[in-house]
C-alpha cells in the first residue's frame, strides 16, 4: 500500500464514521422529541401568518420550538424583529445558526433547550407550532408568564385554554395535512386580570 492509498483509505473511513454519526445523532434526538417531531411550517403559511402578525421593526419574537428557525430568520429578515428561538433538536438548532450566519442576521439567536425551562419574559409576540398535547402541558406557563398585551400564535392547534383571548383565525390552503390549516391568534392580557 502506498501512502496515497493509505491516505484514501483513513479519509473514507472518517467520511464513513461522519455519515454514521449523523443518522445515529439524528435519530436520537427524533426519539428525543418523539411526541412532537419536527416539521416545518411551509412558506406559503410563513408569509401569511407574518403579515397577520402585523409585525414592527424591533418587536422581540420568541419562538418555543423553532426547528431550523425559519419562521424566526424570515420575520428578521422581512420584519427587522429581534429573535429568540429554542429547540431540542440539536441539529436543527445548529442548521438554525448556520443559517442565520450565512444570511448575516444579527438580531436572532437560537439555543438547544427544553421549551418548559425557558422564561417567556418580554416576548411581544410568541410563535408556537406544537402539538394538543404539549400545548395543554405549556398552557400553565403561558398563562403565568406572558406580558400582558403579547401576541400568541398556534399553528395548527388551538388552545382551550386560552379561548377568551382568541383575536382570530386564518385559514390556509387545502394541499396542507389537516392539522397545518388554521393559525390561532391570540391577544393575551394580564394574566392576573
Ligand atoms: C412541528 S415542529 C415546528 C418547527 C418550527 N416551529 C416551524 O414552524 O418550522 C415542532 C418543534 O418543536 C420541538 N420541540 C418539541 N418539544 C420540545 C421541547 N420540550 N423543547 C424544545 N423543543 C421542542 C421539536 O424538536 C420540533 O422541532
């Protein structure tokens, strides 16, 4: 074997334990997140539900459960808002970054986190596309948390919980799985009212 061989043979290998450890990382945290996985929202909604918002230059947008944050980098980029978006998924959180870099946006940072740890705070506008399920667990603390006056969205599921605060639907075409067709917006006031 000659020292070219050698050096094509330790290269493949590297590219092989890379390919390993990407299906293997990838399908840890799939299991991880297993009871809502990850799945985008699709451009065409993106652009309706950010004209919706009504959203203004510098308002502070949370996103709890943001996968590789593309609600989030749109709304920085066509809204010039500043960005917080957590997720689990540790490889999303990285595309989520990498993205933004490339796309040079300054004002949104994305961390891996569980969503039940992270403090609402000062949040003016609040993105969620969870399921039912994590919903009714989160309920509690958006409730508790949120400042009053702050905008809530749900993609796709609604929250009970919130029913009074409901300010309004939108709909959204029929190519979209049931459960993508309506966002909720909701207007939260003082929690203690
Ligand atoms: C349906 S995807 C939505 C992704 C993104 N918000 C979008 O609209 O394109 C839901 C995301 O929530 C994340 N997630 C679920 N449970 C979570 C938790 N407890 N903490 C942080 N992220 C969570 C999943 O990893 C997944 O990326």
């Amino acid at each position: 074997m000659n020292i070219l061989s050698v050096t094509i043979f330790v290269f493949l290998i590297f590219i092989l334990i890379g390919i390993f450890l990407f299906f293997a990382v990838n399908l840890y945290y799939s299991i991880r997140s297993r009871n809502c996985p990850y799945i985008g929202t699709s451009q065409e909604t993106i652009d309706k539900i950010l004209k919706e918002a009504e959203l203004k230059e510098g308002q502070y947008l949370l996103e709890l459960g943001c996968g590789d944050g593309r609600v989030l980098r749109q709304a920085a980029r066509e809204y010039k808002i500043k960005g917080r978006g957590i997720d689990i998924h540790g490889w999303a959180i990285l595309k989520a970054k990498i993205l933004a870099r490339l796309q040079n946006l300054k004002n949104v940072e994305f961390e891996r986190g569980n969503i039940f740890q992270v403090k609402l705070g000062e949040a003016g506008v609040i993105y969620l596309f969870l399921t039912r399920e994590i919903l009714e667990k989160l309920a509690p603390k958006i409730k508790n948390e949120i400042w009053p006056g702050a905008l809530l969205i749900s993609h796709g599921f609604e929250i009970p919980e919130l029913e009074k605060e409901l300010l309004k639907t939108i709909e959204h075409g029929g190519g979209l799985p049931s459960f993508q067709r309506i966002t909720y917006f909701y207007k939260c006031q003082n929690p203690n009212d």
